[in-house]
C-alpha cells in the first residue's frame, strides 16, 4: 500500500489553491436556510435586553441582534429572521428536532449539556454571573443572607442547581420553588411568594423590570456562578458551525480593530489594515471559504454593528438595563471578550 502525503506546497506548486483542494464541505442547514429564504432562531419567551418582542412584535436585545448579523451575513439581510420564543424546557428540543437552525437564547456553556444533548455551543456573547433579586426592605446584603429563605427559580435551569450546591455546601438552608417559566418565577417572587429570586445577573436586570415596583429591589452584587452563555447548533454539519461561530468571532473583531456600523464603508475602502480588510471582504476571500459571498461581515456590521454598538443599545447604558461591561469588556481593555484572530 502505498501512502501519498500532499503539503500545502505541493498542493499550490501544482497551481490549486489549498481552499479549492478543501472542497467545501456541504452544510445540510446552510442549504436549508438558503431554500426557505430566511434564518429560524431560537430564542428567550422575553426576557428585555436579550429577546424581547414588543407590542408590535418587533424582536429586540443582545442575543437577537446576533440572529440579525447572522441573517446578514447569509442573505446580506438582517431582518430575514423568524424568532421560535422557547422556554427553559423547550429550548432543547426545538434545537435539536432542526425546528430553528440556532438558538441564541442566554443559555450557560456546560460540559453535560455539550457532552449529552448532541449541541455544540459556538462561543461566548455574554458571560453571566449567578445571584439574587431581593427587596430592599429585607436587608439582604449577600447571599449568606438568605439562610432560611425562600427562592424562586426557573425549573430545569442551571440556577437551579447553582443555588442548591451553593447552599448545601455552606450548610445554609433555603426553600427552592421551581416554575416552568422564568416569567411564572418572577411573578410568584412579586406577588411575595419568595424572599429572593435567583437568575444570572442580565437576567436579573431584564426581569426587575417587569415588576410592579422596580426601585423597591436589589440585585445582590455577589455571583455565585460563572455561566458563560452564547449561541447553540446541533452536532454535526460542521460548516454550518464555522458560520455561526465566525460571525460572532467577527462582531467582536470589529469593536476591537474599530470598526463600527457608521464608519464600515471607509474602513473597507481605505484601512491599511490586512486584518481589517479580511473582515470586511476587501481581500482573502474569506467568506467563500465558508459557502457566503465575501461581503459577509461586512453586511452584518454594517446593518447590526460590532459587539460593542449591540451591547450598548440592548443592556448597556444606552438601554434601560444600564448594565457596565464587566467582563463583557474586550480583553484589550480589561475583560474576557476575545476573539482568534482574521487571518
């Protein structure tokens, strides 16, 4: 038997570039997708900040500006969405009977769920802290506090089993009620059902917002839990996952080499910038590689804007959540957000 090894340079000697060698692997989903004319995503029931429809259905906060620039990038057209509204239960199954083609939906990264639901999560958008929503008036100034409480959860949740680990493993007692629904938790808390309600702190702000005397609570300062969330495939299809992934790659990018959905147009015609230029399809050629026309980041940036624009306007301090970047900070300022680099 003989065993024939081809380097790179072997593959470009004889004139074929090493992308046409690759053929591009076919992506059931992308085709899909393709054929319907339009991106089914799957996300949060309501959760302001995050996904949230208002009363003309119109679909707004951070994990839906993703599916928008995911949109863009395929069709060059951010509103080619349909959002599937999914409850904590439902969340997976949607997802992996290909009833949405991703779901963006604040949902922790965890090995069990990676390991067992046959899902792949394609990187970080918001890294989430676990804590508490107390009312002013009990005092409360850290979870410690609540030893003897009542808290009111989210059933099926990683809350859930957060709060019961944390608990028991202080020795501290508390009365967990689980709801099928984050909005049926929140309500039992209001209507003074709970002492606390637990969720990651996003979460939390998009919540107390709903309630009938915001002011009148607190969010606990202290997490217990580091829940990175971002958006979800189903195994297998692997060049559907390279776009997923890569786009959010690319919104992150984009806020770290400065470019911004008002300055897209002279930055792809004037950066001097490599990297640059590969992100916004003036060369590289890096959107065919994955089956999309070259101007893929480009249309998304241009019709969504980089990570930092979306973060802004859906649960920063240009939207009513007011929430400081924290580690949601690019790692060239001081938090975790990163991206592998457009080369």
């Amino acid at each position: 038997m003989t065993i024939r090894i081809f380097s790179t340079a072997a593959v470009l000697a004889a004139g074929i570039s090493f992308a046409q060698a690759q053929q591009l692997a076919p992506s059931p989903t992308l085709d899909a997708v393709k054929a319907r004319g339009n991106l089914e995503c799957g996300v949060h029931l309501g959760l302001p900040g995050f996904s949230f429809a208002n009363d003309k259905g119109e679909w707004s906060g951070i994990d839906v500006d993703y599916c928008k620039a995911l949109a863009a990038a395929i069709f060059g057209d951010a509103t080619k969405v349909k959002y599937t509204p999914t409850s904590v239960q439902q969340r997976w199954p949607i997802l992996q009977s290909g009833q949405v083609d991703v779901l963006s939906r604040n949902s922790t990264i965890t090995f069990s769920r990676n390991a067992t639901l046959g899902l792949n999560f394609q990187g970080i958008n918001f890294y989430e802290g676990q804590t508490f929503l107390v009312r002013k008036s009990a005092n409360v100034k850290e979870a410690a506090g609540l030893d003897g409480a009542s808290v009111c959860v989210a059933a099926g949740s990683t809350e859930e089993k957060n709060a019961a680990d944390w608990f028991r493993e202080r020795n501290l007692k508390v009365t967990i009620t689980n709801f099928q629904k984050n909005d049926d938790a929140i309500a039992a808390y209001d209507a003074g059902r709970c002492d606390a309600y637990t969720a990651g702190v996003g979460a939390l702000a998009g919540q107390r917002i709903k309630l009938k005397a915001p002011d009148e609570h607190v969010i606990l300062t202290q997490p217990i839990s580091n829940d990175p969330q971002g958006p979800v495939t189903r195994w297998g299809d692997e060049r559907w996952q390279l776009i997923v992934r890569w786009v959010l790659n690319g919104t992150i990018a984009a806020e770290a080499l400065g470019v911004t959905s008002k300055n897209v147009d002279e930055m792809k015609a004037n950066s001097k910038s490599s990297e640059v230029r590969r992100l916004l399809g003036a060369e590289g050629g890096f959107g065919k590689m994955m089956g999309l026309n070259d101007d893929w980041m480009y249309n998304a940036i241009k019709q969504v804007g980089n990570y930092g624009e979306s973060y802004e306007r859906t649960v920063g301090m240009g939207s009513p959540l007011k929430l400081e970047r924290g580690q949601n900070q690019l790692w060239i300022k001081g938090g975790l957000l990163f991206t592998p680099p457009f080369q």
